[in-house]
C-alpha cells in the first residue's frame, strides 16, 4: 500500500469516526441496556426492584426459546416476509422495467408510483382496514356486486385470510420503494450493450435475461436486503389492521405484548435481543450468499 493510500485510508476513518460516536451512542447504548435487562427478572411495575437470573429468559423453564408462541411469531414472520419480499421484488422489478422505458409521462408516472409508499403505514393500514371491513367494506360490495363472492369476507378477522390480507395491503405499499431501488440499477446498465445486441439481433427476453438481469443483480440484492430487515421487525400495518391475532401475530408484536401488556421486561428484553440477532443471522447469511453468487457469476 502506497504513502497516498494509507493517507486516504486514514482520513476515511477520521471522518468516519463522527459516524461511529454517534451510532453508538444511539443504538449501541440501548442494545446494551436490552442485553442487561434480559438477563434479569426486571418487570414494568417494578423496575427498580429486580435481581440477576443469567440466561433463564432464553433457555429457563418458561424462557422464550421454550415458548410455542414464539416458534409461531417466528414461522408467521417468515412467512410474511418470504411472501411480500417475493412479490414487491416480481412486482417492481416489472414496474421498474416499464418506467425505464423513454416516455413523455415517464416523469408523472416516477410521481404516481411513489403515492403509495409515502403515506405513513398506520394510515394506510388503517384505510385499508376499512376498505377490507367484512360488513362496510368497498372491497366486499364490489366483489358481490361482480358476483366473485357469495357472502363478505371477514378479511382481518379470518384467521385463514387474515395473513394473506396484511401481506397484499404491505405490497401494494412497498413495491414503489422496490421498483424505485431497481429503476436506480436499470438506468445503471450501459446503453452500449443494448445498442450492440440491437444490432447483433438479439430477442428482446435473452437480451433481459443475458445483459439486465446479471447486471442489476447487485442493485436488486440490495433493495432486497432492505425490504428484508423490515419484513422481519414488522409491526405496524399487522398490529394496525389485526392487533394481537395469533394468525399475525410477528416477531415484533410479541416482544411489544412481553414488554407492554404483561409488563416483563426483562422477558421482553430477552425476546427482543433473540429478535436482533436473528435478523443479524439472517442479513450476515444472505449477504455472503448474495456477494459469492456474484462472484462466481463475473468470475
């Protein structure tokens, strides 16, 4: 490593140093008072009164790796981000690849697409829970009136629809943010190649799947990466249209009952730190995944 090198190398720190104080003074400092509470029996009534109980919130008798609620809070938290990562991903990988496209209205379109994502999720939810309410709801006249249902759908009460129905409300409201990460990759790509498989007569899908496709693959990893971490801390839009269901019930409502309605901190403490580690696992995994598909692919 050259002088200029190691020069650069150490200014790129000084000015990140800032950053870093911070970071850790807004999240380290929290994370390690989590971490103390959940090994205590602390409660909300009696904060102040509590004593030292080590690892007994996570793997005592009645900790929460112990808990059937929890393994279910896990199993419906993946399953939600699994299904709406999926489908914004599909979804706005579409929208982005029709918005690329030179238009007059391209512009307007940009605007019109980002409706959906700039209204707060507890508006929207709770729009939406009206719209989908089983006896009021315009959801429900309409698809009567279309002759596509019989007799209204309880949509946020149904334990059989109940997750389907966050999942589709969460998408329609976070594929403009998908597809506005992916348009970013797409206007990426060198025209160049498009001009040479042009002139190459390259079908337009191999053109897709050949140049497109391999090229924004970082960008979409990355908007994916995103919409993971906050799949999996979800808690708004399921809380705001279903509350405590158990059919919804996510890994971040379960925590918030621990700590607010039975008043446990030192329980919620602890399910909240296996919460963080849990997305920690999950993005440090992906990533490695994602970064030696990469390689292998331009290798």
């Amino acid at each position: 490593m050259s002088g200029l090198t190691r020069q650069r190398v150490r200014w790129a720190w000084w000015m990140l140093v800032p950053m870093l104080v911070v970071l850790l003074a807004v999240a380290g400092w929290p994370l390690a008072r989590t971490l103390w509470f959940s090994l205590t029996d602390a409660s909300l009534a009696h904060l102040d009164e509590w004593k030292f109980i080590g690892l007994d919130n996570y793997a005592g008798e009645y900790g929460v790796l112990r808990d059937p609620d929890w393994w279910r809070a896990v199993l419906v938290t993946g399953a939600f981000a699994l299904l709406s990562v999926t489908l914004e991903t599909v979804l706005g990988l579409g929208v982005a690849l029709v918005i690329n496209q030179p238009s007059r209205l391209r512009t307007l379109l940009r605007a019109a697409m980002l409706v959906p994502w700039a209204i707060p999720t507890v508006v929207s939810a709770r729009i939406w829970s009206w719209m989908l309410h089983d006896q009021f709801g315009v959801v429900n006249h309409y698809l009567m009136a279309f002759g596509l249902i019989a007799v209204p759908l309880a949509w946020t009460a149904d334990p059989t629809l109940s997750l389907f129905t966050v999942v589709m409300v969460d998408v329609w409201k976070t594929t403009p943010f998908m597809a506005l990460l992916i348009l970013a990759a797409l206007q990426m790509v060198p025209l160049d190649c498009y001009e040479a498989a042009k002139v190459d007569g390259v079908p337009v899908w191999r053109v897709f799947t050949r140049i497109t496709l391999p090229l924004i693959v970082p960008g979409v990893a990355v908007a994916v990466v995103f919409r993971t971490l906050d799949a999996l801390r979800v808690f708004d839009v399921i809380y705001v249209m279903t509350s405590n269901s158990r059919a919804t019930k996510s890994m971040s409502i379960y925590v918030r009952e621990q700590l607010i309605d039975f008043q446990q901190v030192g329980y919620g403490s602890a399910s909240a730190t296996v919460l963080f580690f849990m997305i920690a696992l999950v993005t440090i995994v992906y990533l490695g995944a994602t970064r030696k598909g990469i390689e292998e692919a331009s290798s």
